[in-house]
C-alpha cells in the first residue's frame, strides 16, 4: 500500500515531523512519500493564507497522486479547503484535523484541543463547527508557543501541553485531549503516560483510516458530492494542474 502525505504549508521540517509519526504508526509494508507545497506560507494561521494553501494542494495532487492508493493532507485546516481536495483527488482524502475530532469521538463524549495559539484559533473553532463537533467541544487551549520552541525546547513544550491538559480535564471536563498543530505530532506519545484520559495524533489517526478505507475496497466516488471534476478548460495554471482539470475519465 502506498500513501500519499501533503503537507500544505512550505515547511520541511514541519513536514518531516509528521512524517516520522506517520510511518510510527503505519502497518509494515505501508509506504508513506512526502511532499509539502510548492507555494504559500510555512505555517497556515489564516483563512488568506489558506486559500493560497488550497491552491497548492491542489497542484500537489496532480503532480504526485499517481500510484497512490489514498492522500492523507497534514492539517487543521478551513474545511472548503480540504472539500476541495476530496472533490478533487483521484483517491480517499483524509486531512489529519478530522481524522483526530473522529478519534476523539470514539474515545470521550467531550474534547478539548491544544492549540499553537491564537492565530489559528479560530480556523479550529470553525473545523470543529464544519463537521458537527461543536457539542462535544470543551475547550481550546492555547500553547503560546512556536513551532520552533516544540523542537528546540521539547521539554518545557512537552511540560506545557500537559499542564494545559491537565487544567482541561478539571476545569472543562474534557474526556480526550487533540492535539491541535502539525508540529506537535511526535507528543502524543511523549505525554501519554502524564495524562489520564486519551491523546489524540491527528497524524497517526489519519494514516490508520486511510489504510482502513484502502483495505476494505472503497475507492472514489463517481457521484455524489465527491464527485472529481472532468474536461474543465484552465487557463494559468501549472501544466499538471490544468491537465489535471481538462481530463475525461
């Protein structure tokens, strides 16, 4: 089985951090290719700069999605983006942020989510609202940290997340903790044993659904609201991109 793992931001290293928790996790004889955009910004904490993700990851697909049984996209991210890309993609998409809400689901009738901080805020917020999850939402609590300090002070990160963790449980009663950020994969299973309810990878999650949607045979949709585009003339786009559109199944 072979996947597909976008990252839809420019950053390599957040990319190789969710890669490494992304084959952690995976079935022996699954292989994981990596690519991260070729445009935008490092880090998405707006809805400007995720729409030029949005862009990006679809130029991503059309340029890698050959000999790929399905496409896992490593963010929390404006869910039209990643409606776009399941419209879009050749194979089942998974984004990471919803395969981490529908762990949690099966996990605690309440979760709270850490955050990076507060720009990305209200993209989560409006995740959890797009697919549902709003009653179950407890809290979103912010790290107040960079993707740089999860690398160079793992530590006091780690430390952070389960001080933050810990004060969700008591004060808002959450069953199961998310953990809300690219950059964070790789804590879950630091932080574990710290925390008594569950922790959530959305990284590890989504590889474990998608080889599960591979292996029980379903593939994409012809119809319905999936449905992939076909014969649309595009005017501007990189080569992969337009030919992708301008094809006929």
């Amino acid at each position: 089985m072979r996947l597909l793992f976008l990252n839809p931001n420019t950053s390599t290293s957040m990319a190789e951090t969710m890669a490494a928790e992304a084959r952690r996790i995976a079935a022996p004889g699954t292989q994981i290719d990596v690519h991260s955009a070729g445009f935008g910004s490092s880090y998405i904490s707006t809805r400007s700069e995720a729409a030029v993700a949005g862009h990006a990851l679809l130029s991503s697909i059309a340029a890698h999605y050959d000999g790929h049984d399905a496409i896992i996209v490593g963010a929390f991210i404006i869910p039209a983006v990643s409606q776009a890309a399941k419209e879009f993609a050749p194979v089942p998409l998974i984004a990471t942020g919803e395969a981490g809400l529908a762990t949690a689901q099966l996990l605690g009738p309440r979760f709270s989510i850490l955050s990076i901080g507060a720009p990305a805020r209200k993209m989560t917020f409006e995740l959890v609202e797009a697919l549902g999850q709003l009653p179950r939402l407890a809290s979103i609590r912010d790290m107040g940290v960079s993707g740089t300090d999860l690398v160079d002070r793992q530590q006091a990160a780690d430390d952070t997340a389960v001080a933050l963790a810990l004060d969700a449980i008591e004060t808002d009663l959450a069953d199961v903790i998310v953990l809300g950020a690219g950059s964070m994969e790789g804590m879950a299973d630091r932080i574990r044993d710290r925390i008594p309810v569950p922790v959530v990878s959305p990284v590890a999650s989504a590889v474990i659904m998608a080889e599960g949607l591979v292996r029980m045979g379903h593939r994409k949709p012809t119809a319905g609201a999936f449905a992939g585009p076909e014969g649309i003339a595009m005017t501007g786009l990189d080569p992969a991109l337009s030919s992708f559109f301008s094809r006929r199944d």
